[in-house]
C-alpha cells in the first residue's frame, strides 16, 4: 500500500470496499431476475391504451381487414 500522501494519477479510481460490495450485491440480483424470468413463463404485459387506435390507424385497420375478407 502506497503512503497516504502519495501521487497518483487523476485517472485512477479509488473504490472502496463497500462500493465492490454492492455492486456484487447489484450484479447477483440482476442474475436472480434474469434467471426468474427465464425460468417462468409469465404472460406479457398489455396496456390499457394498446386497444386505443388513432383515427389515421383505424382508417388503416379498416383497409387491411377489407382485403383480408376479398381474399
């Protein structure tokens, strides 16, 4: 260890240990979720507003389901 007054480069970082400590602590937890979450199925999140078509996007709608029926 270097003594306290030492020069250092203003690149370096300091880190102490707490700081390792939790992003350990950090980096476990994401592992956790990730894992979780490959491991369950859940169904997909929809929104509410995912239903709510502008008119712009109705008139599209409308169009495509048109051909959908010509055919």
């Amino acid at each position: 260890m270097s003594p306290p007054l030492a020069d250092r480069s203003t690149n370096l970082q300091m880190q102490t240990q707490t700081a390792r400590g939790q992003q350990n602590l950090h980096k476990s937890l994401l592992d956790r979720q990730l894992a979780d979450r490959d491991g369950k199925s859940s169904k997909p999140y929809v929104s509410p507003s995912d239903a709510i078509l502008s008119p712009a996007s109705q008139k599209l709608a409308s169009l495509k389901q048109r051909q959908i029926v010509k055919q």
